[in-house]
C-alpha cells in the first residue's frame, strides 16, 4: 500500500485575519494577540482533518507576505536607529516565528489523544538568479494600502506597488510587490523526508523558503573561491573535473509559498521512486476564498468545482489569463506543476470546508487526466 501524505499550504490568512477595518473603513493590521488567535483556529480546523484521516502523513507550509511586510514596514520607521533587513533575513524571521505559531497544532492535537510532534524547519530554496522576476516584481507582501497611500510609499520608499484587489466596497486594495523568482530546488529535503521518517508534522518552506541562489566558484591560484554575501568567502584546492561545491547565499526576494510546496511534492514523490517507494501526495491550497473562480470579482463570476489537469491548462493558458497573477494564478499553475510532477489529487480551499471540498460541495479540485 502506498504512503500518503498531504501537503497544506496555509495562505497568511491562515495565520493573520484579513479584511479587517476600523470605523472609518481604513485596514487594521492585526497584532499579535490577533494572529495568535487566528492561527488557533486554523490548528483547531486542521486537527479536525487529521483526527479524521490518522493514517496520514503532514507537511504544513505557509505563506508570510503580511508578516514579511510588517518586519519591513518597522525596518522603515526605525531607519534612523537601525539598519535595514534583507528579504531572505525577513524570510528566516518569519519562518521561526509563524513555525513557532502553527506549531501549536501539536497542543491541539495532544488533548485530543494524537500524540504527534509539530517541528518548523527553517529551510532554503534555490533560485535562479537570472529569473526574469526580479526584472519585473509580482510578488504582494505587506499590508493593504488604498491607491493614494500605496502611491506615497512608491515615491518616499522607492516601493513598486500594484493593484491587489477590491474590497466588497469597490475601493482598490493596493499592496508592494517584490521579485518573486521560481523555485529550482530545496536545500533541506532530506531533514523533511527525515521528520516524516520520525512521524513528526515538518512545517516546510515557510513563506516559500528562504532564497538562496548558488554560487560559482572562481578559479585563483589554484583554488575553487566560493564569494558570498557580506564578504564570506569558502575556498578548496581546484582538482579538474570535479562537481562543483553545493554552496549557497541568499537573495532580496520572497518565492511563492505555492510554488514551493508544489516543488517540495514532486520531489517526494521523485525521491521516492529513485529508492523504489511510493508515495500519493495529495496537495491543498488554504486560501480566503472558496476555490477557485473564472471572471473573479465580476457579475458573471462563475465557481469552478472540478478540473482536471488538460482543463486547467487550457484555462491558465488563455489571453488573458483569467486567473489574476498576483492571487489565484500562481495557484492554478502550482497546481498543474504538482500535477505533472506525479501528485495524486489537489485541492483550493478553505479549511472549514476541506471536508465539502473532498465531496465536491465546495473549494476546487483538480486531478490528472
């Protein structure tokens, strides 16, 4: 019998509430007390899935593009005093900390007799540094803005801003974007496959991993010269011929939490084929909204239940797109490369509909061919 493992993938609304507003209709950023909360709720609705399916192997990921922004937005007003942080440090920060929070899922779980370990693993993705990305940033992090505020920033910060969304109002939601390049690999599989082994739930490419990019080495007088970041340098004796040295240094980037997690499926399942296993991984997007839809926002917006892998290609491959790049689209294309990859079955949802969305009442599923 194959292992199965579900893969959920938390959207920052899993962890920070959004869409919350004072009196005067302006965003309230949630504090702490309130992600704390938020993110309770979320444990109390994914322990209700594992209750019901305890057979299963987990991996949680998550995104951190509110939480990315909040580090961000303090790094600006403390500028005086303090230095400035680069992405792949805020990406670190927020794994520790929103790992730290989901974590709880193990207290949940214990009081309900499942005696199962939640552990964050601060991990690395690989990236390309030549990714057009970082030519043309897509990525939103941080908090919703209206167009007049997000504009302001754009010229005080030098911010590249973009539209996000409307609220139910109409009013535009406008948030900062930054380069968000593909990932290519993931440093620390072997310490998932590793948790897994151990029968631990690993929270895995937290914010879609820390980015890294590897480095080339130099050939000086005889030795490989590995440069990195900072002025940190790794150097061996050059022998001709041989692989080149895995060595890796961050990048200002924050890589799409979907995009990773589809990435950290297909090689499990890759992985474990080259050692004569089989695995069905199944692999869930947690999102604000119930599935996926065509003509988002619009007075023909239409839900779509069921796809399957050629539909959602053939959908994701219009002009337009109908799927918006900043949202829904990174999803549907994560979903049809966890799906060529070799996964089983993937779904859009949101956590207290999972178990609708497995009867095909709710959320998106999509499926091979």
């Amino acid at each position: 019998m194959a292992r199965r493992i579900r893969i959920f993938a938390f959207g920052g609304n899993e962890v920070a509430p959004v869409g919350l507003t004072d009196e005067e209709g302006k965003p309230i950023i949630p504090d702490i007390p309130m992600q704390w909360q938020r993110t309770d709720r979320t444990c109390k609705e994914i322990a209700d899935i594992i209750a019901a399916n305890p057979d299963d192997d987990y991996i949680i990921t998550h995104g951190n593009g509110p939480q990315v922004g909040n580090i961000l937005l303090r790094a600006e007003y403390s500028r005086k005093i303090l230095h400035p942080l680069p992405l792949d440090v805020c990406g670190a920060d927020t794994q520790g900390a929103m790992g730290y929070m989901i974590a709880m899922l193990g207290n949940e779980l214990k009081v309900r007799g499942i005696d199962k370990i939640v552990a964050e693993t601060v991990t690395q993705v690989v990236v390309n540094k030549d990714d057009p990305d970082f030519q043309n940033p897509t990525k939103f992090i941080g908090p919703p803005y209206s167009k007049e505020d997000a504009l302001e920033r754009k010229e005080k910060h030098g911010w590249e801003v973009k539209l996000h969304s409307k609220d139910d109002r109409g009013n535009e939601i406008w948030r900062r974007v930054v380069p968000s390049p593909l990932p290519i690999d993931i440093v620390e599989i072997e310490t998932v496959e590793a948790a897994l082994e151990a029968g631990i739930i690993p929270i895995s490419v937290g914010g879609g991993g820390i980015p890294v990019v590897q480095v080339e080495p130099e050939i000086i007088d005889g030795k490989e010269v590995y440069k990195c970041n900072y002025g940190i340098t790794y150097t061996r004796p050059y022998v001709a011929g041989q692989p080149k040295a895995k060595i890796y240094t961050g990048v200002e980037a924050v890589i799409d939490k979907d995009y990773a997690s589809a990435l950290l499926g297909r090689m499990l399942i890759e992985r474990a084929k080259e050692r004569g296993e089989e695995l069905e991984v199944s692999f869930t997007i947690f999102t604000a909204e119930d599935g996926a839809k065509l003509n988002y926002q619009k007075p023909d917006q239409k839900d779509l239940r069921h796809l399957t892998l050629s539909e959602a290609k053939e959908l994701y491959n219009r002009k337009p797109c109908p799927f918006p790049p900043g949202s829904m689209g990174p999803k549907i294309k994560a979903i049809i490369d966890f799906l060529e990859g070799g996964g089983k079955i993937a779904y859009i949802s949101l956590t207290k509909l999972f178990e609708k969305t497995l009867k095909g009442e709710a959320g998106t599923t999509m499926v091979p061919d």
